[in-house]
C-alpha cells in the first residue's frame, strides 16, 4: 500500500520471529535419474482459499485473520472491521470485501469520528511464503477515492520495521484510474511515493473479473494481468540500494477508503462498493 501499513488496533499480528525455514520447494534430481516418459511434477500447492461456504458466513479463520482499526499512515477514512461486518461469503464461491459509508459503531479515526467502514486481511499468522506464484481472481471496485489491494509484506516486519522487511504490491487500483492495474515493490531506499513499479493499463477493470499475480524466485518478481507480463523486476532495478525479497512474506487483501494516493470520495463516488474475490492461490516450485 506504499508506506507504513501498521494499524492501530487492540492486539497486533504482526510482531513475531522470523520464519527459521522457507515455505519454498526445491525440485532435486537429473534428467538421468528419471525415466524418458516421467512427467515433469506440477506445482504445488502452498496455499489456497476459494471462498466456498454460505451467503453471509465468514472467511476461514484458520487462513485470514482481520486487521481492525484505522491507518493515519495512509490517511485513510475507512475503520476496518471484523468478522462479517465488511467481509463475508456470498455463496457463490466469491469473498466480498464491502465499504461502507457509515460508522455503526462510533469508530474514532485518525481524523475525528469514522466515515467509513471497510475490511482489511491478513495471513501475518497462518501463512507465510518465500518464491513461487501468487495469484487472486478478483472484480475491483470503482469510483474516486477506492483503494483496493491485494499485496505481500515480509514476515519479519515486527523486528527489522517497515520498509526493511520489503512490500510486494501484486496489485493496486485508485478509483480515479480505472483502467489501471500498478504493481510495486518497496525497501530501504525505494518506499512510498519512491516504490519501483509499473503500470498495466487495459479495459475498466471493475467491469469484470481479472488474474493478477506475481511469479518470485529469487532474484527476479515478474508481475502479470490475466496471464500478461507487463513488468519485471531484478536487483539491477534497486540504484544499489538492498534487494530484499529473499525471505518469507505473508499475504493482506483489503479495500481502503481514501488516503494520500487516490485522494478522497467526493460526490461521484457511490456506495457500498466492493471488492469481489473469486480465489487466492499460492504455488511452490
């Protein structure tokens, strides 16, 4: 999301040791050792969540777990909530990450009492990853001041600080760009408004479904829309500053209600608007 992501919030999920092992899987053996008809092994996978259940049931709690509160760092408007608030299932096999104009539950923002109501999640203490390919079908909300996003932080947030621990922005949508899809990595050196990215301009994406994904080995994260590459990134893009995208990062989703980049909601913007997400999967190998 481009600078600080800590919320301010009751409990923390965040601060915790680094991972001693990497969730990435080594294919180990010769074309000798193998017979002539073996087929090559398919990915596997790491992690995968198609939101199947009930209309109005919650996400699986042993995947996700919701980051609550506001985030002056941003200068976001929305509070984010839990539970099935502002993000539930809608029996379709979709999540439905919903903002709403409304503040049921006199939440005092950065800025004095709450405008909005939105959901932001993580998977800070049930999934980690280091390499391989991740990916989220997912229908973007539209109008002036969205902020949706679907983004890696480096699990070692909590010890080395943010942007140390590194940022992988799969993707990220302002409202007052709808046919634009941007893909950023942040570090020391190269955060914020400073990110090293690039930009994937096609149809208005909030009119339909879109794949977004990043393909990470070490050394290189290469970024796609719908099966299209459109940016690459190597240690040779830093300016000599320090590539750090050689650990486990954890996953967040979340729909954001203004802030410094895409600016406020005015009186174009309608609502409730939602982010639609069919599936996230996670690949090794």
């Amino acid at each position: 999301m481009t600078v600080t992501p800590t919320l301010r919030r009751s409990h923390r999920i965040r601060t915790r040791a680094c991972l001693a092992a990497l969730f990435a899987t080594t294919l180990v053996g010769t074309a000798a050792a193998l017979p002539a008809t073996a087929a090559v092994a398919a990915p596997s996978a790491g992690f995968t969540d198609d939101f199947d259940g009930p209309a109005g049931s919650g996400v699986d709690t042993g995947k996700w777990q919701f980051e609550t509160g506001d985030n002056v760092n941003n200068h976001e408007r929305e509070w984010y909530t839990s539970g099935t608030d502002n993000a539930t299932l809608d029996g379709q096999g979709n999540l439905v990450i919903t903002a709403k104009k409304e503040n049921p539950g006199n939440y005092q923002c950065w800025y004095g009492p709450c405008e909005y109501t939105s959901a932001r999640l993580s998977t800070a203490s049930t999934f980690t990853q280091a390499y391989g390919h991740f990916e989220a079908r997912m229908k973007i909300p539209r109008g002036q001041g969205m902020w949706p996003a679907f983004w890696l932080l480096g699990d070692n947030i909590g010890s080395a600080g943010w942007p140390q621990c590194g940022e992988i922005d799969i993707m990220e949508n302002i409202g007052s760009e709808p046919n634009t899809a941007h893909g950023t990595i942040h570090g020391p050196g190269y955060s914020g408004s400073a990110g090293i990215g690039a930009a994937y301009n096609g149809p208005v994406l909030a009119d339909d479904f879109h794949t977004y994904a990043v393909d990470w080995s070490p050394n290189q994260i290469q970024w796609s829309v719908d099966g299209n590459v459109y940016e690459t990134r190597t240690p040779a893009d830093l300016n000599g500053n320090q590539w750090v995208f050689d650990h486990p990062f954890y996953i967040i989703l979340n729909l954001a209600v203004g802030g410094y980049w895409p600016g406020d909601p005015d009186g174009s913007t309608s609502f409730p608007q939602q982010l639609v997400v069919d599936y996230v999967h996670v690949t090794t190998g």
